[in-house]
C-alpha cells in the first residue's frame, strides 16, 4: 500500500481545469463554493467558463439545468449536504425527472465537516441520490478515483452525482494496476470465501488494512470496492455472494437507504446462505470532533472493522 497522499480537491480542480481546456462547453457553477471545491484554478484560467451563483444551491441546480438544455456541461459543486439536500427536488425535478446531463458535486461529503455537527455531515445523500431516476451516483475513496470519477462522469450522457471527499488520502492499490469504469466493481484483495467485504468511498482503504489483519488470523478475505453506487455491479456481487460465509458491507454513510440497503437490494432474490451486515453509522450522526476520532466513534476505523467481524463471526 502507498503512503504518498494527495488532497482531492486538488486533484478535482486539476482534472476539472484539464477537461475545461479540452472542451468549452464544459462549465464549472459554483455556490461560493470556488476555493472549498478546488476550483480556483479554473476560475482564473478559463473565466469565461466559470459561473459563482452564490450560496443558492436550489438555483445553482436550475441554472445548471438551463446550461445543459443549451449544449454545455455543466458541472456544479456545493457542501454535499446542502446540494443534495436543500436543492433536493431541483435536483430530482430538473436533473433526475428531465434527464439533463448535469454533473453535481456533493463536496466535503460523508464526516468531512466533523467539527460541524450535523448539518455538515452529509450522511444520508446516498440514500437520496440514488432514489432519483436517472441519476448515477459515484463514490469515490482516493484521489486516483476523484480523477477518474470526474472524466467519466462528464463523458457519460447524463445527470450524475459523485460525492467527493475532502481530507487527504492514499491510494489503496497503484493507479496504473486498475480501470474504472461506471458500474464496474472491483477485486482489490481475493484470499478466500470466508468474509466478503464490500466497500465504497473513504472507508475503503481502512477497509482493506482490516482486510490484511483478518487474512493474517487465517481467514480467507475478498475486498469488493464499489465505486459506483448506481448502477451497482451485480455481477460481481453476485459471484463473491455465492460461496461467502459472511458478507460485510462499509460506508461513511447512514445504514438506512445507503450502500449496504443496494447492496441487501440487489441480493433479496438471490439464493444464499452468507448473513449480510451493514456497518456504517446508526440512524443519525450527533457528535462532532475531529475526523479520525468521529470514525472510531462510529466504528468506522479498520480497529474497529476488525472486532465488529470478529464479534458478529465469534457470536
């Protein structure tokens, strides 16, 4: 596993500002969010390109809308709680309902306002994104994956929502060892049957060094990462279900209508014995501190993803 770690705003104004050049019609909208999203960069170079609507998320989404009747690409970036939130039914109206190809970016998603309390704490988006028609919803956890989020979601015809992190990270597996694509998971570590862990987002290297820990006490240990919510990866879902004794579903995100509710979605029909558990964070988030010590509250932490498998496979 690398160490070098990169900040993914950077890396999403990077991108952002490359496919800006490549393209004119491709239009970043802000909601005063130009310096916290890692837009800047494209701000000062393509101006013309570049829209501040202010802190009017429902409005950012109705103009965003118009740019892409139009012909252009809009990309539009705010908090994650308020554009998925207080922009809900323009999101769902304009974007979901119309089908208009709008690219919405729920920045600082999941924990990332720790020291905020709850209404900076997008935990419950997922759940709402997803129930939208039309929309596709990514969930990136590293900066290779940020990138590749963004490319593939302006290439892709469509409204889609990528929930972006915000605190610096490492990539789990080398960028040049992988290929993602929209509605594709992904085997980052096969050993065996034993315990499945299907992961998506920030929680997916913590996912993984459990994993490691789990494989070294003797059980055999397959790592799913999702980085596309919807569509989910049926397949591959299916196959790792098959002969699992355990399946094991991680997000930084509510257990109610998230990741792991597609993931029990998707398996309702299909026949198996593996019993499925959610972890994620229990029905409304009420502390605030910084991150790190607000996943180990939850149990978010790979320590802590250790005995919560451990005890459910013990007991």
């Amino acid at each position: 596993m690398t160490v070098k770690k990169r900040n993914p705003r950077d890396v999403f104004g990077e991108t952002l500002l490359e496919l800006g050049r490549e393209n004119p019609g491709v239009m970043a909208v802000s909601c005063d969010s130009g310096a916290g999203s890692g837009m800047n960069p494209f701000k000062k170079e393509l101006p013309q390109q570049y829209l501040e609507i202010g802190i009017s998320e429902q409005n950012a989404i109705g103009v965003s809308a118009g740019l892409a009747e139009g012909g252009f690409i809009p990309v539009v970036s705010a908090i994650a709680p308020f554009i998925s939130m207080r922009a809900f039914e323009q999101v769902r109206n304009d974007l979901g309902y119309a089908n208009m190809n709008v690219k919405v970016i729920g920045s600082s998603s999941g924990l990332s306002h720790s020291a905020l309390g709850s209404t900076h704490q997008a935990i419950e988006d997922l759940t709402l994104m997803r129930a939208i028609p039309n929309m596709v919803v990514l969930n990136p956890g590293d900066v290779y994956e940020v990138e590749m989020c963004l490319r593939e979601a302006v290439a892709h015809q469509g409204p889609v929502y990528i929930r972006m992190p915000r605190h610096e990270m490492a990539e789990p597996v080398e960028a040049a060892k992988r290929n993602l694509e929209i509605g594709k998971g992904e085997y980052l570590m096969n050993t065996g049957d034993d315990i499945v862990i299907a992961v998506t987002g920030t929680l997916t290297i913590d996912g993984l060094m459990a994993a490691k820990i789990l494989d070294e006490m003797g059980f055999g240990v397959k790592v799913i990462n999702f980085t596309t919510v919807k569509p989910l990866d049926t397949g591959i879902l299916n196959e790792a279900y098959q002969n699992a004794k355990y399946l094991f579903t991680l997000e930084e995100h509510s257990v109610i209508g998230g990741f792991g509710s597609a993931v029990v979605e998707s398996l309702a029909t299909i026949k198996g014995k593996a019993p499925i558990h959610i972890v994620g964070i229990a029905d409304g988030s009420i502390n605030t501190g910084p991150y790190r010590e607000l996943l180990e509250a939850y149990g978010l932490t790979w320590e802590k993803i250790v005995d919560q498998i451990l005890y459910v496979v013990k007991n």
